[in-house]
C-alpha cells in the first residue's frame, strides 16, 4: 500500500473516528445529566431524550465522510482499490479535517449545552424546546458546516484518479 492511499485511509478512520469520540463524549454527559433528571420525574422522559441523542449526529457526520472518500477510493468495488500519489493523499487527509474537529469538539460541547437544557427542562418543562434543543442546534450548525466543507473539498476540489 502507497503512501496516498495510507494517507487516504488515515482520514477516512480519522474523519468516523473523531467525530464519533465527540459523539460518544456528548451522548455520555447529557445522559448522565438526563438519568439524574429522570430518577426523581421519570414522565420527563420524552422532553430528555432529544437532548440526550443530539450530540449523537456528529459521529454520523463523521461516517458520512469516512464513507465518501471509500467511495472516491473504489473501497467496495470488485476492481480493487485506486492508488494515489503522496500529495492526492494529503489532499484528502486536509479536505477531512474540517469535520473530523468539528465533529468533535461541537459534539463535546453540544452535549454540554444538552445538559444544561435537560436541568432547565427539570425545573421550567415549557423551557425544555426552548432552552434546550434551539441552544443544542445552534452548537449544531458548525458540525454540519464542517461536513458540508468537508464534502464539497472531497467531491468539487480533488481530481480522484478514474477507477479501473
């Protein structure tokens, strides 16, 4: 294996890998907060639960990434996988950066920002949409900028060799 296609592969691992540890980071600190929440108003269950899932996207975003440049790479394909030059692998390992940090770190601290409006939901019920998903999908829409610079660098800004 080339040092291109390594370097391809790399980002692909990286991009599901990253955004998921955010992922499950997040999940894990607006769950613990909602499973508190829940032991004393277990009827809370259903305002806890999109806070608890929201931070989970991310590692989605990640393995939609991971999953174009397998694509780009003919990963699937009965032909084999393509080879790249050194500097085509690095292109791809650049174009995955974006989601592979902001699919971390926004999932971190969208699970920061879920947690937050799980108490308030606690206490103020009518705040739980509020307070808690509007504020949780604001840390959102830099995880889905990321993805989308993500893909519009794998698909519009990288010459892939043809396949085959």
């Amino acid at each position: 294996m080339d040092l291109g296609l390594t370097l391809a592969l790399f980002s692909a691992g990286l991009s599901a890998l990253l955004a998921g540890i955010g992922s499950a980071v997040g999940v894990g600190i607006a769950g613990r907060t909602a499973t508190g929440v829940l032991s004393e108003k277990p009827e809370r269950y259903g305002q806890m639960f999109i806070m608890v899932v929201l931070p989970g996207t991310q590692g989605f975003y990640g393995f939609l990434a991971a999953f174009i440049v397998m694509i780009k790479l003919n990963f699937f394909g009965e032909t084999g996988v393509i080879d790249l030059s050194p500097a085509l692998g690095m292109k791809v390992l650049i174009a995955c950066m974006p989601i592979m940090f902001a699919g971390l770190i926004s999932a971190i601290l969208q699970g920061r920002v879920c947690a937050g409006g799980i108490l308030m939901a606690a206490k103020r019920p009518e705040m739980a949409f509020k307070a808690g998903v509007v504020y949780a999908v604001m840390v959102e829409i830099y995880a889905v900028l990321g993805l989308l610079v993500t893909i519009f660098m794998l698909l519009f800004g990288i010459n892939w060799p043809m396949v085959g």
